[in-house]
C-alpha cells in the first residue's frame, strides 16, 4: 500500500494541516501504518498536484499562514478504486523476532531489557488508543456507535490497534517469563547446561 492511500483516508476526517494530518497519523494510523512528518508533507504535495487534493491558505495572527486539505472528487474516486483492489499479504518485518530468535547465541540479558522495553511502549500505545476509543465512543457501548455512526471504518481500525497491542503485551510477558525461568539454568554462553542428574 502506497503513502499516498493512507493520506487519502485519514483526510475523510475532513480537512486538516499537514500538522493536524501529523498528529492524526501518530493517534489513528499508527497502528497499521507509520509515515515522519517529512514523508506526509510530501506526499500531500503531491496528492495536491495529482489533484487529489485541494488545498486553502488559512492566514494566522502571530503564528505562520497554514494550509488545510481536504478530498477533491478525484481524491475520493481513488480511494474507491483502492478499496476495491484486494489487499497484498501482510509481512511482519521486527527486528526484536530477530533477537529473540539469536538470543541462546547473543545476550539474553540485552533481549530481556529490549522485550521489557517493547511491553512498555505497547502499554502506552494502549492507553493512547483507549482513550481515543473512549472519545469515539463518547458515552455510547460500543454497539450503539457501529450501529449510528456516521462513519465506522476508524473505530474499526483503532479496534484492530488494541487488539494487536493487547497480543504484544501478552507475548512479551511470555518471553520475560520464559526468559526469567531460565536465568537460573543458563548454559555458558554457547554450551551446553551441565547434567545435573
């Protein structure tokens, strides 16, 4: 999937700076899709010359002009014909699987640290998409909002984000427990455990 059909879908939201756009990625598309700042101002500008994108200048007292995009007819268009394409298979690409996959070679210790470290940024990344659920929701159960919602594709999504943040904490209390349990009966590095019996 190309940058480009990621900016098209968050601006269904409605208009929005490229700052806006920024912070919309880091709340609502970061759990599927990642994109710095740089790569979404470009990728506007060239959605704007494609004319998938229409922009306006928004002068600011004290503060630089700024400019909102929305959708133009085509942009919508376009994303019709992404959706209708069929997805290409997912690929995860996680350096940590890496080191967790060398660790009885490498430094058990260095990989325990970065697990831990991966646990914590997802309980934050889960925090940050719970309250987002909850102003989505905004007082209503969740079968009220898929049902009378304007629009259900984000919340959809944002669902997706939990779930998998959910599974990232659960496997990486796995491997700490794991890696806990064998601390104790660690073989030298590279060898063998000694028989004990």
């Amino acid at each position: 999937m190309a940058l480009r059909n990621a900016v098209l879908a968050a601006l269904l939201e409605g208009e929005a700076s490229g700052y806006d756009l920024a912070k919309g990625f880091d709340a609502s598309l970061a759990n599927f899709w990642m994109a710095t700042p740089q790569q979404l101002y470009r990728e506007l500008s060239r959605l704007e010359a494609e004319g998938l994108l229409a922009a306006r200048v928004v002068r600011q007292r004290r503060r630089p002009d700024k400019r909102l995009f929305s959708l133009t007819d085509a942009g919508r268009a376009a994303l019709r014909e992404f959706t209708a394409e069929p997805p290409r298979p997912g690929a995860v690409r996680d350096e940590l699987l890496v080191k967790v996959q060398a660790l009885d070679d490498g430094d058990p210790d260095a990989v325990r640290e970065f697990v831990a470290e991966r646990a914590s940024w997802a309980r934050a990344k889960l925090d940050r998409y719970e309250r987002l659920r909850a102003r989505l929701l905004d007082g209503r159960t969740e079968e009220e909002h898929l049902r009378d919602a304007a629009r259900v594709g984000p919340y959809l999504t944002l669902a997706r984000g939990i779930a998998f943040e959910e599974e990232n904490l659960r496997w990486c209390a796995r491997v700490l427990a794991v890696l806990d349990a064998r601390s104790g009966a660690r073989p030298p590095h590279g060898g063998v455990a000694p028989d004990r019996g």
